[in-house]
C-alpha cells in the first residue's frame, strides 16, 4: 500500500519553457502532500506543503510565482515550473501523506538547457 | 533555527560489518523522527518513531529515539551490498496548524563486497 506516481521521471527543455509535474496517491487519500527539492549530494529541502482544496504554504526563500502548486484533489498534486531557466534544474520529489509517515513519489530529474 | 544533523556523512564497510547511523536534531514542536532510505530515486520508508526507548526492528535494522538526547540511531546488522545506500533522517514537527519534516543532510554508506 501507499504508493505514490510522480510523473514524468525526466524532463529536459530549453530556457523559458514552463514543466508541470504531477503527483499522485495510488491507493490513499492524501490530505497534504509535500513538494521537495534535492540538488547532487544534498538532502532534501521542502519547498512547499500543499493541502487539498486551499493554498499551498511555500517555505521562506521560495517564489510563489515561479512555483505554482496545485492540490486540485485527494489524489493529485500538481507543481508547475514557470519559465524555467538552467538554475532551476534540480531533482523534484514529491511526497503525499494522510496522517503519518510520508510517502515519496519516484522524483523528477529537470533539466533546462 | 530548527536543525537535524546526521553523522557521519559517508561511511564505507565491507559486507558482515554492522554499521551505526547517527540523527541529532532540535526541533520546535517535535512530533516524530523518520528514517528513509534513498537509492538511485526516492526515499523509502524504514521506520518512524515517536517515543523515547522502544526499539523498532525490521530484519537487520534497528532504530531507537532518545528524546532526553534528542537524538536517534539507526543500526544495520551483517550489512550487504545491497544497504549501499544514502539514510535520511526526518523530524515531523506543527507548524501554525500544519505538519512538516526536517530533513538531515543524509550519511551515504558503501557496503563493499
């Protein structure tokens, strides 16, 4: 049980394209998911917490605007990098929970060029 | 500044070896301590803990939390090839109504055949 779907598991685009990244609870509601960034030989660094239905809380340094969050349902996350450029490529994890522990999606690798 | 320290950073053993994972944190408004372990993709859940000397095992691993030392451990006995791996510890605390986790920097063990 408690699977979580993050898709796709690779991007690579040019400069100014915006990604989305899906998140989804396969077999769980989630009532909050996490959205994470990972960069080489780091731990994670939450971004932002996302409940279904209300806006999602960013962390203190996190653009708003850059990283749109969508938590349209029990079942689904969306983060969309906006006009991306090369320093937002970064290993994108997401996690979902209902209660405790958390339970990660297999991550996303964005590479913008 | 909420904190989770995690020693070593890297660690290589040789198979048979029993290695012990270190995770100190402090942490307004602790609620949990994680552990996970991340391969080539996203974390897997190991354990999660919530009180002071209860050991949770789970084959060759084993952990405790010490909320007087707020600190916790992660043992793996006979270790193999397949531990090679990075360990992420968490710490689950409320913020403003809201659930998060504070990630360590990780230990990276190399279990050489």
């Amino acid at each position: 049980g408690a699977v979580v779907s993050q898709h796709p598991s690779r991007v690579i685009c040019k400069s100014g394209t915006s990604v989305k990244i899906e998140c989804r609870s396969l077999d769980f509601q989630a009532t909050t998911m996490f959205w994470y960034r990972q960069f080489p030989k780091q731990s994670l660094m939450l971004m932002a917490t996302s409940n279904e239905g209300s806006k999602a809380t960013y962390e203190q340094g996190v653009e708003k605007d850059k990283f749109l969050i969508n938590h349209a349902s029990l079942t689904l996350s969306t983060l969309t990098v906006t006009s991306a450029h090369p320093e937002d490529s970064s290993f994108y994890i997401c996690s979902a929970a209902d209660g405790q522990p958390q339970h990660f999606g297999d991550g996303t690798r964005l590479s913008i060029l | 500044e909420d904190k989770v320290v995690q020693s070593p950073l890297s660690l290589v053993v040789h198979e048979g070896d029993t290695v012990t994972l270190n995770c100190s944190y402090e942490v307004t408004n602790f609620r949990s301590l994680l552990w996970y372990k991340q391969e080539k993709k996203a974390p897997t859940f190991l354990f999660m803990l919530t009180s002071s000397g209860i050991e949770k095992k789970s084959g060759r691993l084993s952990s405790i939390l010490d909320k007087k030392e707020l600190s916790s451990i992660l043992n793996i006995t006979a270790t193999q090839t397949g531990d090679s791996a990075i360990y992420l510890c968490a710490v689950g605390r409320i913020t403003s109504g809201t659930y998060k986790y504070i990630f360590g920097t990780g230990t990276r063990l190399k279990v050489l055949a």
